[in-house]
C-alpha cells in the first residue's frame, strides 16, 4: 500500500507523485491472459479526481489531460477502481464471450 494511505496521514494533491512509486512491469510480467474482467473509463464522466490511481493495487491507472487511463498489459482487473469512482466513470467488462 502507498505509504501516505497506509500511515493515515491528511496530504493534498501536490504530496501525491505524478507516476506511480513503482513502474509497472518492475514486479510484474505483462498479464498472461487470465484477467476475465477488465474496467474502462468513460472520459465523458471522468473527472479526472484520482481516486482510482490512488487506490489501484497494481499502480496500473495514470491521469493524462485530466482523464483516468488504464495500462491494460498489467491491470488484473481486480475492480477497485471500479468501486472507488464516485461518478461512476468505469465500468467492468467481459475480456471475451
Ligand atoms: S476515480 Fe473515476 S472520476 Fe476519478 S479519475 Fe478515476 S475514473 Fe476518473
Ligand atoms: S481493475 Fe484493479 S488492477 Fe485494474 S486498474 Fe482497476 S484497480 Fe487497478
């Protein structure tokens, strides 16, 4: 977990780092295939407040021109961000029928 969430501690926006603390792909491989879920934002509802780049277990969300964005190659689509978007910008959906 991101420390500043972990320790409780109250910070604004420009105490949290632009990218993620850790690049995606330094832990992980690119996602083989198992995902059965993927979320995906829908830029007229997003409003660009972070909550899902916050909370994303896997640091795979970055805000681009004020605009949540997914790094598919290593979501696991797990949905927390999903549950954390209050204006309801992401949906989940079927990887394949
Ligand atoms: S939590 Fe929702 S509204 Fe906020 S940046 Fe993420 S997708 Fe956009
Ligand atoms: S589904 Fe999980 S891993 Fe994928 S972007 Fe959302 S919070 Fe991150």
């Amino acid at each position: 977990m991101k420390p500043y969430l972990r320790e409780k501690k109250s910070f604004g926006f420009d105490d949290v780092p632009e990218s993620t603390s850790y690049e995606a792909g330094y832990l992980v491989t690119v996602n083989a295939g198992w995902r059965s879920i993927r979320p995906v934002v829908d830029s007229t509802r997003c409003i660009g407040c972070g909550q899902c780049y916050l909370y994303c277990p896997d640091g795979v969300i970055s805000i681009q021109d004020g605009k949540a964005v997914i790094d598919y190659d290593f979501c696991k689509g797990c949905g927390i961000c999903e549950k954390q978007c209050r204006p309801g910008a992401i949906g989940m959906e079927r990887e394949r029928e």
